[in-house]
C-alpha cells in the first residue's frame, strides 16, 4: 500500500510567494526553458525539420524512426500516443514547472545572483543586448527553436564566464523543474512515486514544545541545549540525556512521520533539504546538497556506515596533532554507534548497479567490497531512502538516537531557527544559552500557508552547556552572528566532490530499487601516498537528483537519453579533497554561502576514477557510457561488434578495444575543469576544525570552541580534515566522544583518556 499522506508544498513555508522577475523577464527565461524542454511533433509534409517559436516539428520517416528506436531499445516501452505526447510536452505546458521555477528563482537564489539574472534578461530582450549577446537583432524569445538552441550552445562554450555560466545554470534548473513535475515524464519512465508494495514503517510519537501568541519571548531553562537533531547532535542528546541531565533538542526543520516518507522529488526539496535541495557554490562550480530535516542528514542519506580508515586517523593524530584518533576510545566509540544502529553486510541483496560495480571490479582486478549498512541488522532493498525512508528500517538519528534520548527524558522542540549564542558577558567567553525565533506548524498541522496562519515567537533558551551541531553549513554561521572573532570559522571546508557517470544497458534494470549504496571500489582511493584519490561508488537513482546532471546538447537528444532511465546505473568518482573552501553568511538573508571550486589536483583524482568506471560499465556490456561532463560525448558501442563478440566470430578486446581507448583519451583530453565538469556535492566538512593548537583551528579535541566556556560544536564541521569516506559514522563517532566527556564534565569526573592527548 502506498503513503497516501503528503505535506503541501505551495505556497512556500518559509513565506509568501512573490515574482521574482518583470513580466518581460519572464517572457525571455520561459522561452529558454522552452528551448531546454521543446515540444518535438511530427509532420507528414515536411522532409526536413522545422523550427517554430512553440516547436521543432521532425519529419515523418524521422520521427517514425525516433519512436521505433524506442521500441526496439527499451523494455516495457511506451505506446505511440504515451511517447507522442511526451515528446510534444514543453515546460511551458506544464503550470507546476512556472510555479517551481519561480520558487527557486524568489526563494533559493542568492540576491545578487538573481539580480545578475534579471540583468541579462533584460539585455536579451533589447535590440542592442541581443545582438551584443546572440548575434541576433531579434530577442531571444521570437527566435525559433533551433536558433535558441544555437545560442545556448554557443554560451555554453564562450570564452566569457557570465555566459557559460548563464547557460549551464539555465539548463540545469529547466531539466530539474521539468522532471520534478512534468506529467508525462512521471507516467512514461516507470519511475515510482513511493516504493513498490510499500507501507508505512513504525515511528516514535514525538512530542514537540508548543508556545502560546505573545510579543513576549519565551524562556525557558535547562542543562543542556543541543542545536540540531542530526547525526551529531542526536548521538549528543542521548549520551546526555542518559546522564541524567535535562536536554533539549532545536532543530529549524520540521519532523515528518513514515506516513509521509518518501516524499515526491519536489515535495523533498522544500521540506527535506537545505535552499530548496541545492546550494551553488560562488563560482557555480558545484552543488551541495544538504539534509534539512529533522534527524538532519541522518534523514536522507543513503545508509552507507563506513568506519575512518586507517589513514586518514593517522593523519589527524600524528600531522594534526589530535592523539585520540590512534587510540582504542575512539574505536569504541566507532563501535558503538555502529552497534546502535545494527551496522551489518550480512543482509545486504544488491541491486544491478552495485553488482555491476563489483563484478566490473573483479574482472578489471580493482579492489572492491560491500558496505555496511545502518538497516538493524536486515535487508533494506530500498532505492528512495535519499528523499525519506518510509518503512523506518534505516536506523537514523530519528529511528535510534532521538527516541533514546526521549526515553531519558529530552524534550524537543522543531520549527525553531537559532539566532545566536548568548554569553554572560561582552567577551563572548561563557555561553548561557542561545536565542531564536520558533515558527509552529498551522491549524493543520502543517508548514504550508502564510505566516498569519501559524505562531511566531523569540524564544530565549538558557543552558549550563550549548552544544552546536547545525552540520559544516550552519554550525559556522551560528558562530559568526554570535560575534566569535576566531578567523577559522567557516574555513578549512571539505566538501568530497563528486563526478558522475550514467551507464545504459540491455536489460531493465530498475536503477531506482534496491540498496542504493552497498558496494566500494577503493582501489584509486589514495593516489598520491597521503590519502588523496577517488573511490568509486553507486548513485542514488531518483530522476530530478540524477538526470539534472546529464548533458545537454539540445532538447530531442535530451528527452530521449531521458527516456532510458530504467535501463540506466549511476555511478560516482567521489573525492578526498585535499585543497579547501569556506563558508559565510549571505549578506542580505544570511543563509550560508559556498566559496570552494574543485582543484586540478583533486580534479585530476575524480577523473582516474571517472576512467575507471568506464572500464567497469564497458567490462559489464553497457551499450552507452555518458560522463556528465560538457563537451564529452557518450561512447556508443558497436551494435555489429557487441553481435560478433557475443558470437565468438571475433575476440572480445575488452578495454583494450581500440575504439573505446580513442574514446577515453578524448575523455582525458577535455578534463573535468569547469564549466565542463559538473560537481555535486553531499558530504560537508571542516568548517570548525577541531586542532590541538587555537591558532590552527575553531575547537580542541573535546569539541570546546576555543577560547570561551560551556559552547561546543559536534558535526561534521570540526573534522581536522575530510574523512574519505560517508561521514556519518565518523561523525556519530567523535559526537560520542565529545557528549560523554561534557557529561563526566557535569558530573565533576575527570577524563581517563586526558593525559594522552
């Protein structure tokens, strides 16, 4: 049975709609994302394609030909009229598309960015900026398709930076808008909404703090307030709650049960991550994507529970100077998450992409394996937990930690934004507790709706100690606008680029079912004899997270890679960052800012991965490999040659097929430097190092920001460095360490580990 309970998601939650461009604007930036997502018809009087402003009409026998490679190719194919009105939907037929298209532009794009989008709109719509910008007198918007299309190909290649940055961002919020909420895409690409013969898991009856209207604030008193309800702050609240102490967790996101899990890919967005589901880096060079919910990133990982290596922990003890990461406590403590959460390989069925990858692995003599899971102990074959695991077997903060700590007695409270940190004094030394604003839920008890529907109130929380565990984003902001004059904070950001490549094969291989990342290459892992490589993962396989990355030539091609979805693998070329970025509040809304590009060094890393994972899709009979770099075409195997091999007429050349090595040293050629190369992100951090000297970073090793009292910080923010690996465990792990030395610190009982630090 499917979840039949969905929160709303417009209007906005986080306040009223409002337009983001003129009228005019408007007009020219809907004929670009008419460009990216055409209507393509047939004509049975044309011999040659016609471009209109509405459409790009094929002629019959290549339109016949279009829909009869679908048939042929694809399993389960559409029917002639499901494919014929696919291919003539635009994103202008569709009103949901217009409304999350001004959702993204009014509310997730930073200011100065929007106003430099309406500039160029504006320019485009002028006979002078036309021509200064396309070439043509004129405006953009009554060209016809193909001439648009000439020009955003044009822009994707300039020389000039606003351009090619102009048109990578427009194609990438035109593909993501399309596949959030294109009718047609939905029904034709056999993607469920929700999990086959899914139900709803058990969950934890929360209880949340709920305040009266008032212009007054609120206080309220407690031992220890955590900031955060995520994979750092929840281990936190249990350890201290279990003490004995009286703990309350914040969290400026919202709880949502089972009953509403896994949510639609657009619903995610606004309810489930940070900005929307994307935060742009400065330069636009990557993406982060970044859990806003609660039980934080613990929420919407992909259950991956890797331990710190051996390597990376010898780093941060013996060039970092952070002793503890050497000793058994710390394994313990890496133990002792894992334990909590069931963290196990023995139940793990992999899908087709992660047999691919390991059975690739095996037969190139790359080292491969599977990775643990945090599923209790049993098989989880479910491909959506990345927007919510409605059946509650993904052990996350929100299954194990929080109800924990409930049951020891925290309080929670959701809604509630942190402002700042108070001190008891002007030199911010002793923190006492922390200010914010509380926004509740509505009448309904939802988030949606206008503000004049739900409570609004300050509310002063004061504490013995304050634990800040935002994550990498916002734990370093907090600080900022806490008046914390420490250089470090916000620095030394990691953020684990990625690359990604889309593999095509034969066969329906429902890359949206099963475990979504349960195998590891590690054989490019530490390329440079310091831990600095790529490890070659899976990807998680929802449409609008996956196939917004894909290239984009022209709007024909990209509806039909779209369409092989289901015969689709995702994989990933993920970083270890050595060289790093920083993190700043925006000037106008203060929501956190990205400054970080990816480096040659690190990039050169990625791409032995991306290499490597060619090799495996070619190894394991993909008919179509798609690196997701600009400029890079996919490698398209010989129908003849895959005939005659399989045969054995000829000898199967394997990698070393001549074709396919022509193919890769043009892949190596073009390189992944952006624009070309498009970077996601989902691992942040580093943004509050923890360091054995205050000069070199934000907290000692017990996570006590340095140079004040009773303030600490447990997320990902105060790793010395990146961690190579899924963050959540190294995470949990030092968030144990930090929350039972603040309680022996409660109960006056001295560390026993102190004297080796």
């Amino acid at each position: 049975m499917a979840s039949t309970v969905k929160p709303l998601v417009t209007p906005l939650p986080d306040g009223p709609n409002e337009e983001p461009l003129t009228a005019g604007q408007w007009t020219t930036i809907m004929a670009i994302m008419d460009t990216i997502i055409p209507s393509i018809r047939q004509d049975t009087t044309a011999n040659r394609i016609i471009s209109t402003i509405s459409n790009l009409t094929l002629p019959d026998a290549e339109y016949n030909a279009t829909s009869g490679h679908v048939q042929k190719t694809m399993v389960n194919a559409p029917d002639s009229k499901s494919l014929d009105l696919y291919l003539d939907e635009k994103a202008s037929d569709i009103p949901g598309f217009e409304a999350l298209l001004k959702r993204t532009l009014a509310h997730y794009t930073p200011e100065e960015s929007r106003k430099g989008l309406a500039l160029v709109l504006s320019a485009l719509d002028t006979r002078a900026g036309s021509l200064m910008l396309t070439g043509y007198v004129l405006p953009i918007h009554k060209q016809p398709i193909h001439i648009r299309q000439e020009i955003l190909d044009r822009w994707s290649q300039s020389y000039l930076p606003t351009l090619t940055t102009f048109a990578k961002l427009m194609s990438q919020i035109g593909k993501i808008c399309w596949l959030k909420t294109s009718p047609t895409y939905q029904k034709i690409s056999g993607f469920p909404q929700v999990p086959d013969h899914y139900e709803p898991g058990p969950h934890y009856q929360y209880e949340f703090m709920q305040f009266p209207t008032s212009s007054e604030p609120e206080t309220i008193e407690t031992d220890v307030v955590v900031v955060g309800s995520g994979c750092g702050g929840a281990v936190c609240a249990k350890n201290l709650a279990e003490a004995g102490n009286r703990v309350l967790v914040v969290d400026k996101a919202y709880y949502y049960p089972p009953s509403q899990l896994p949510m639609t890919e657009e619903n995610a967005g606004v309810h489930m991550f940070d900005n929307g589901g994307a935060i742009v880096t400065d330069d636009s060079s990557l993406t982060v994507l970044a859990g806003s919910s609660w039980g934080g990133g613990g929420t919407i990982n992909w259950s991956a529970s890797l331990q710190t290596q051996d390597y990376v922990r010898k780093e941060w003890a013996r060039d970092r100077g952070l002793s503890f990461f050497e000793t058994a406590e710390f394994q313990s403590c890496l133990d002792r998450v894992c334990r909590r959460m069931g963290v196990s390989t023995d139940y793990i069925r992999h899908n087709h992409g992660n047999e691919v990858l390991l059975e690739g692995s095996r037969k190139l003599g790359y080292h491969a394996k599977a990775v643990p899971q945090n599923t209790g102990g049993a098989e989880h074959f479910c491909g959506h937990c990345g927007i919510g695991c409605g059946a509650a077997q993904k052990q996350g903060p929100v299954v194990s930690f929080l109800p924990d700590a409930a049951r020891a007695g925290a309080k929670f409270m959701e809604g509630f934004q942190v402002n700042k940190v108070l001190f008891e004094d002007s030199n911010k030394t002793k923190a006492i507790g922390v200010e914010g604003e509380w926004v509740s839920r509505n009448g309904r008890g939802s988030v949606d709706g206008p503000l004049s529907e739900r409570i609004v109130r300050k509310v002063i929380i004061n504490a013995k100690k304050v634990i800040i565990s935002c994550g990498t984003l916002w734990s370093p902001v907090v600080l900022m606008n806490s008046g914390l004059k420490n250089w470090q904070i916000g620095r030394n950001l990691y953020l684990h680029p990625v690359n990604l490549v889309a593999a095509v094969f034969k066969e329906d291989v429902r890359p949206w079912e099963g475990g979504i990342l349960t195998s590891v290459c590690t054989s490019f892992e530490n390329q440079d004899g310091h831990g600095h490589g790529a490890k070659v993962e899976t990807s998680l396989m929802l449409p609008a997270m996956f196939l917004t990355l894909m290239n984009w030539t022209n709007g024909l091609e990209y509806k039909m890679n779209a369409l092989k979805f289901r015969h689709m693998n995702g994989f990933i070329s993920i970083g270890r960052d050595r060289d790093t970025g920083r993190i700043y509040p925006d000037p106008v809304n203060g929501k956190p800012r990205v400054a970080y590009t990816p480096s040659a060094y690190d990039r050169a890393h990625i791409m032995e991965g991306i290499i490597a994972i060619a090799k495996i899709c070619y190894v394991e009979g993909a008919t179509e490999i798609h690196p997701f770099i600009g400029g890079v075409k996919p490698f398209i195997r010989d129908p003849e040659e895959i005939l005659a091999s399989t045969a054995g007429n000829e000898p199967d050349l394997g990698v070393s097929d001549p074709q396919f090595q022509a193919w890769l040293e043009e892949l190596k050629r073009i390189g992944n430097k952006p624009p070309a190369g498009t970077f996601p992100s989902a691992h942040q951090m580093g943004s509050n190092r923890m360091s054995a000297k205050a000069k070199d970073g934000v907290v000692d090793v017990k996570g006590k920001v340095w140079g004040t009292e009773n303030l600490y910080v447990s997320d990902a923010s105060v790793f010395p460095s990146a961690s190579g690996v899924n963050p959540m465990i190294t995470n949990m792990a030092i968030s144990d360490w930090i929350s039972n030395n603040i309680a022996k610190e409660m109960r006056g009982v001295k560390s026993t580990v102190e004297a080796r630090l």
